[in-house]
C-alpha cells in the first residue's frame, strides 16, 4: 500500500513500516532513527514488541541494520522527532495509509463473515479440488514429454480461470466470484 509511495509491509496481516523508510522520508540519517528507538525503548516496547534491528545487506559499504515499526511505534518515532515540513508529510502521509489499510482490513472481515460467502468458499475449494484431479494427468504427461514448466500448469490455469471471471484478487473477489 502506497500513500505518496510509503511502503507498508504486511506480515501476519499487520502492518509495518521499515525504520529505512522512515529515515529517508524525513530526509535524516538512519544511524539517528537507530538512536532514538534505543534511547527511548522501553516506550517502543510499550507500543508493542521491541523493534528488533535486522542486517540487511548494503550495496559497497557492507552491511546495514533495519527494523520493522508497527503503526504505533512509527507514530511514537515520529513524535519523537523534530516538526520539519518532511516529518510533518510524512505523519500526514502515514495516518492515511494506516487509515486505508484499516479501512480494507474491516470490509474484509465483514465481507468474509457473510454466510454467503463462507458457502460459496467451500463450494468454491470443491470445484478446485476437482480441476486440479482433471489437470493432474496432463501435468504429468507434460512432465512426462520432457517439460520444465509442468509444474505452473496450475497456477496458469488458475490465472486464466481467475482473468475469464474478473478476479484480480481473491481479497476483492465478491461472493459470486
């Protein structure tokens, strides 16, 4: 999800903000973002677990550490900084993102809660189960003949089926979908 090109990382379905992302938003060095959250750390634990710095390789000059912020600790970090025009946008920037992404989150669990859609989904693993027996034998006379793509019939053949009926997404399928 972008908001003026912010880059949110999903994982377990939480978003996270990369302290990198962070820095050279606020056009600050990343070694100053590093130091904040250790000063302060004990406030980032309280917003949820530490930020755990992770190396991550750098182009020539070796290596570079980097955490993940949750919502609340990027809005801690960036409480924690100066009010410049770019820590302004970027506090701007970031509530809108995080507002959209919980905006999406919440259509999406209401429209999953939905007996609707819960019956459709089983019908709909039904059919899947069932075409995925039907391309077995051609995956495995394709694999057969010598073919190195054998193995993304599947996903092509989901692609196309998925293209056919107007998915682009499975989170934006409707029920009919």
């Amino acid at each position: 999800v972008f908001a003026d090109e912010i880059k949110i990382i999903q994982i377990n379905g939480k978003p996270y903000v990369s302290t990198q992302e962070l820095a050279k938003r606020m056009e600050i060095e990343h070694k100053a973002v590093v130091n904040s959250i250790n000063k302060h750390a004990d406030y980032f634990q309280e917003h949820g677990v530490s930020p755990v710095f992770k190396i991550r390789a750098k182009s020539k000059t070796g290596q570079e550490k980097e955490a993940l912020l949750s919502e609340d600790q990027a809005y801690l970090l960036l409480t924690l900084s100066r009010n410049t025009d770019q820590a302004v946008k970027l506090k701007s920037d970031l509530i809108k993102v995080f507002s959209i992404l919980r905006q999406k989150h919440e259509l999406f669990v209401e429209k999953h809660a939905k007996l609707e859609y819960q019956q459709n989904r089983e019908i709909g693993k039904l059919h899947r189960r069932n075409l995925m027996d039907e391309l077995k034998p051609f995956a495995e006379y394709a694999k057969s003949q010598g073919s190195k793509g054998f193995a993304f019939i599947y996903i092509n053949i989901t692609k196309l089926i998925n293209s056919v009926c107007g998915v682009k997404s499975i989170d934006e399928a409707d029920e009919q979908q």
